[in-house]
C-alpha cells in the first residue's frame, strides 16, 4: 500500500508535499500553505524556514511532482 499519492497540479491543497530536484535528484521538499499564491514553507542547511513562491523560476523548473499522505485523500 503507497502512502502518499501523486497530485495533478490543478488539484493542490494546503499541506500537499512538493518535491523539488536539486542537481537532477529529487531531494528537496517542501509544505504547501496557500496553494492559490503557490506559496510553500521549507528550509535550507544552514537557514531559517522561510515561505517561497513555487511560481517563481528559481523552484518552477525544479518541481519534480505534489504528493498527499493517503489519510487525507
């Protein structure tokens, strides 16, 4: 049993999981918190968390896919 999904992009929510690829692997992930503003919360060694904006182009071309823990599908 899988336990998270796969979301189509046009079905995001609040806490939907985003995975991002960081030298061509899928290592960096992040909470989505206003899927409407494409606003996520994560953070980086050495740093603070800190809200982002998955439209802007430093994370856009790096998003590998949204995931949903199967207890809240």
């Amino acid at each position: 049993m899988e336990l998270v999904k796969k979301i189509e992009s046009a079905n995001i929510q609040k806490y939907d999981a985003i995975l991002f690829k960081v030298k061509g692997y899928a290592a960096h992930v992040g909470v989505v918190v206003d899927p409407l503003r494409k606003e996520f919360i994560h953070t980086l060694a050495g740093h603070d968390s800190a809200i982002d904006c998955w439209g802007r182009a430093q994370w856009n071309k790096r998003i590998e896919g949204f995931y949903r823990h199967n207890s809240c599908l």
